[in-house]
C-alpha cells in the first residue's frame, strides 16, 4: 500500500484546492421567445429545442 514519505504542507495543499470552485451555469437565449434557458435544454418558458415544438406549455 503506498504511503506518503513526507506530510504536504497546507500551502501544497490549499493551492490544490483553489480549483475546486465553483462556477455560475452557462445562460444562452432562446431564440423563439428570447427568455433565458440552460444550453442543450427544452425552453421552460414556450416548449421550444432546436426549432420545434417539444411540449405544450400552459
């Protein structure tokens, strides 16, 4: 089983860390109704995905 020979320092340890955040999700426009969505996604907001209609919204 492998065990470390030396203890890594915290700044060795906390520099690792410091690409462990965390980041805001992507926004793209819809292009029928011009409402805010998520990429790769059906529109909430009209039922929209890549020019067609996907489902019926209310």
């Amino acid at each position: 089983m492998a065990v470390p020979k030396r203890k890594k320092s915290k700044s060795k340890r906390d520099s690792r860390r410091a690409n462990h955040k965390i980041s805001a999700p992507t926004v793209g426009e819809c292009p029928q109704c011009h409402q805010p969505k998520l990429p790769h996604r059906v529109c909430r907001e009209c039922g929209y995905y890549d020019g067609r209609q996907v489902f019926e919204v209310e």
